[in-house]
C-alpha cells in the first residue's frame, strides 16, 4: 500500500476528487455512528499546535483538530482535495491554483478564507515560531527571505479571493501536494494565535473533525465530534478521551478489562506472546509494516562525535539483532536511513557490519584507543530504556562508557532540539515514521540542513551541502517519466549520507497497536500511514 502516490504532473491538472472521509465508508462497510472511547498513553502531550507538535502521539490529534488543502484517503498515503474543492497544476509544474470548499467555519465560529492559508504557513516557515516543518516549504517562492529575516511573507503565495489561493514555486517540488497534506499546512485562524498569547497550543481553534473541549495537564485530554465539519458522517465516534500518565502494562491490562478502547503505547514485548496466544489476541492486536527507521543519534558538533571515525566506529558496535530479539522479533535490522519498503532503498547497500574487533581499531586511529565517556538519551516508557541498556552494554565492549538518561519524551525532544545538549539519542518511541511515503521525508526534518536549526528534529545536527544540493534536485524531477531516476537519486543521498555516519540505523519496526474487542475499523486506520491512529475513521461496533 506505500507504492502507490500521487506525483505533480507536466501537464496542466484540474482535480476535483471527494474529499477525505467520504471514502471511509465505502472502504469499510458503512462504520457505526457514535459511541466515545478512551485511549491511553503514558507521556502527556506536549502542544496541539500544528506548527510546531512534531511526535507521533500529537500528530494524529492534530490531524483531527485542523484541515488543510490536501489530506489523505483513509488509511493510504494518496493525497486528496479536503479543505480545497479542486486545485490546478500548471504545465511546468511550478504553479498551483486551489479553489477553497464554501462554507467552511472554524470552530470560533468564522469562515475559512484565502489568507488563512496564507498566514498559516508562513507562520510555519517563519523563524520565530521555532517550528520543525519549516523546510517542507522550501520550494515556494519567497522562502529564503521569509527564513532569512529579509521578509515576514512569503511571496510565492498570493490570494486573489477569499475563495482562492495560488502557489508559485521557484522550481518544481514533486512532493508538493503531499506537504500540503501534513499537519504543519493546517489552517488556524490569526485573530486565535495572537489571543493565545504563545500558548495556542493548549487551546487549539481550527477547522478539523474533533475539537479540543477539555484538556487536566498530566491526567487527560478530551475531544468532541466537530458538528460543523464538512464531511457528512465524518467522524464516525462522537467523542474520545485521552489519558495520561498510563504504564502501558496497566493500559493493557485495562484495555482486556474492556476499560481502555485504544492502548497508544501498544504492547510491552514482555506481554506479546501471551496477548497474542489468548483468546482473543486476534482481534485485540494490530500489527502492521510501517515506514519506520529507529536509529541512534550521534551529535556532529559535539566532540568526539565531531570525528567521523568515532561515529564509523560506533556504528560496527551495536549488535542491531540483539534489539531485535528485545522487540520479539518485531522488528529487522537496519543498514541505512530508508526502510525497506519505501522506493529509494538500496537491498545491494550492506552498510556497517556488526564487528567488535574493527570498532575498537577504528576507534583507536581517532585517538581514543581508551574510549571515552558520555550520554545516551532515551524515552522511559518501556522498551525503550531495556533497548538504551543493550545499545550500552555494545559501547562498552569498545571502551565508550554511556551514561543513560531516560526522561519523557519531551524531555528527550526538547534535548535533541537543542544544539550541544543531547550527545547521543536512541530515538526508540519516537523514531521516524514517515509523514508521506516518499524518500525525501527522511532527509529534510532529520538529516538535511533545514532540519539542524533550534526546535528541529536533525539531532545529529548534520548539515551537507552538497547532500542538501542533490535532496533539492531529486525533488525538482517532478516528471512522471523521471520517476524512476528520481528513486535512483535519492536512494543515492542515503547510501553516500553513511560515509559520513551521522546516525547508527538500528532497527525497522513493525507498529503493534493493542485495541478492545468493541472497536471496529480496518486495520490500517490504526496503523495508518500518515496519520499514525486516524480518529476520524475507527469508529465503535454497536
């Protein structure tokens, strides 16, 4: 299901497709109406502003809280109309022309216009909201300025109506439609920004099928069925209760109780077996292939990590098998970036071998024949910290002596995001999970230049040039005759980037999630590929 994407055409393109949700339906059988369900997680959420909330428990909420231009058909990665009634792509491929759905209201009550789509983006791109998704726009006209402190506009964005909005990139971008499809596109309105007083993110107004009525920091958040979404019978449940602060053993063990609907933190590798083998294992347990890479972080501006030979070495120590067995089998190791099933990766590319001997000799020409001492920075919710303790252990055996410190996940975030702070990071319950199913979503946020700024996720704080420079190239091959040269190019970037080492791939893993027996759906709105859980399409079997 991840090979089928929908990529800008040369040719001029009016679409005019049913917008996200009408689809659910028929996918599953006309779904249930109403019922409320309660789901858990064991960290609070950090913010609902969709500028800036960047981790895969708060991208599904935001998901639901705002619309955008584009969105997703249900449990696949195919970009359709959603605020946007059709759109026009010119025929070289660097002029978009979307005509907004009428009537659309926010839910303080106002009407969705042009310049609200306007200002929300550049409000993404802008530097001082310190958000991560700024790059993603990187093709729009304008974008250097705005970034660069020269303007507090975009100029490539231009609103002749109040129904109308119009894109114009300075080169083609063949991810486009897709970006304007992630959460960092979705439309708030200003007048709530600039009430908020730099807290919008814990009082959220947008025009999304959920909003926030509720929302006791450290015990739980609570939304309700947007009665004004656009959508007919979207979403299908009238409510849905977060809770926080759940050990996902006890979430578990609720969930069998018929207490909990959805366990967000999944299964604990520990109860796999014996969930899997009861009963009812069969319809409690989602388990699905996910474009994910989970991967240790080494920060190139810190010492030694500074030393590329350090980072080569600490590649060849951490006996990836050894995570695999903790996940139960769960998960493959990694050689590279990319997983294996998105286009671009390279099955000939053998990457670091598993070798104690060549570590501990690569480690002694950098100068550190005693190894050296440092952190690692991991989640605490189980597995995590059992994973940072194996990774340690490999590190050991080289002579690097790991301090490991296993704090919330915002906490390790909020470390990542700051330069010289975070050494290492297992990034094990926040690894990178794609936001849309094309290769250039793994170097922009995570590995390229855009992405090692203040608040961002490039915890390696790696930046090439001229990596950066070929990302930029493969993404202007917006031809659909170029598509395979394009995969070729960027699987290229991945298997060059680790010369450089910036990361140690460690795993891929399955998503497991854990759901109660009175919870219907597909499975793959669970594991949904862009949304994470799509709240707007389970719904509760009656």
């Amino acid at each position: 299901m991840f090979k089928r994407w929908l990529r800008n055409t040369t040719v001029a393109t009016m679409v005019a497709i049913a917008p996200v949700g009408t689809m659910s339906a028929i996918a599953q059988g006309a779904p249930q109406q109403g019922g409320d369900i309660v789901v858990t997680y064991k960290d609070d959420i950090t913010t609902l502003d969709p500028a800036i909330g960047y981790d895969w428990v708060n991208w599904s909420m935001i998901k639901s809280l705002y619309s955008r231009l584009m969105d997703y058909e249900p449990g696949t990665p195919n970009p359709v109309p959603s605020l946007a009634e059709s759109f026009e792509v010119a025929p070289d491929g660097l002029t978009y022309t979307f005509k907004l759905r009428k009537g659309v209201k926010f839910s303080n009550g106002r009407e969705v216009v042009a310049s609200d789509v306007k200002y929300s983006i550049e409000r993404a791109v802008d530097p001082k909201t310190q958000g991560p998704g700024a790059g993603f726009f990187g093709a729009i006209n304008g974008f250097e300025d705005l970034t660069g402190g020269k303007s507090t506009t975009l100029s490539g964005i231009e609103t002749p109506d109040a129904g109308t909005v119009v894109f114009k990139l300075s080169r083609p971008d063949a991810t486009f439609l897709h970006v304007l499809a992630i959460n960092f596109a979705s439309v708030v309105p200003k007048e709530a920004i600039e009430a908020a007083s730099g807290d919008f993110g814990k009082s959220p107004v947008g025009s999304g099928t959920f909003t926030l009525k509720e929302w006791t920091i450290g015990q739980r958040l609570v939304f309700e069925k947007n009665p004004a979404y656009y959508v007919k019978n979207v979403p299908h449940i009238d409510k849905f209760t977060v809770e926080v602060g759940q050990e996902p053993l006890v979430a578990l063990l609720r969930l069998q109780k018929g207490e909990v609907d959805i366990a967000g933190d999944g299964i604990p590798p520990a109860k796999f077996l014996e969930i899997k083998n009861s009963p009812d294992g069969a319809q409690i347990i989602v388990d699905g292939a996910q474009l994910h890479t989970g991967y240790i972080t080494l920060n190139t501006k810190m010492k030694p990590f500074d030393n590329v030979k350090v980072r080569q070495a600490l590649n060849m120590a951490v006996n990836k098998d050894r995570v695999a067995r903790i996940l139960n089998g769960r998960a493959t190791p990694a050689n590279q970036p990319l997983p294996p099933l998105m286009p671009g990766y390279d099955k000939s590319f053998t990457g670091y071998a598993y070798d104690v001997a060549k570590a501990k000799a690569l480690l002694a020409e950098a100068g550190f024949a005693d190894g050296f001492e440092t952190v690692l920075y991991s989640t605490n919710t189980d597995p995590q910290p059992r994973i940072a303790q194996a990774i340690q252990q490999d590190l050991a055996a080289i002579g690097v002596k790991a301090e490991i410190r296993a704090l919330a996940q915002a906490n390790v975030i909020a470390a990542g995001g700051t330069e010289g702070e975070a050494p290492m990071i297992w990034s094990g319950g926040m690894a990178w999970i794609a936001d849309f199913p094309d290769a250039s979503n793994f170097y922009g946020p995570i590995l390229g230049c855009a992405g090692a700024v203040q608040g961002g996720w490039n915890w390696s704080w790696y930046c090439n040039k001229d990596l950066d420079a070929r990302a930029v190239a493969a993404d202007s091959m917006s031809d659909p005759a170029k598509a395979a040269e394009r995969t070729a190019a960027w699987g290229k970037v991945f298997t060059d980037i680790m010369a450089d080492a910036p990361w140690v791939p460690v795993i891929n893993e399955r998503r497991v999630v854990a759901k109660s027996l009175r919870m219907g759906g597909a499975d793959n709105i669970y594991i949904d590929p862009t949304r994470v859980i799509n709240y707007d399409a389970i719904f509760v079997k009656q």
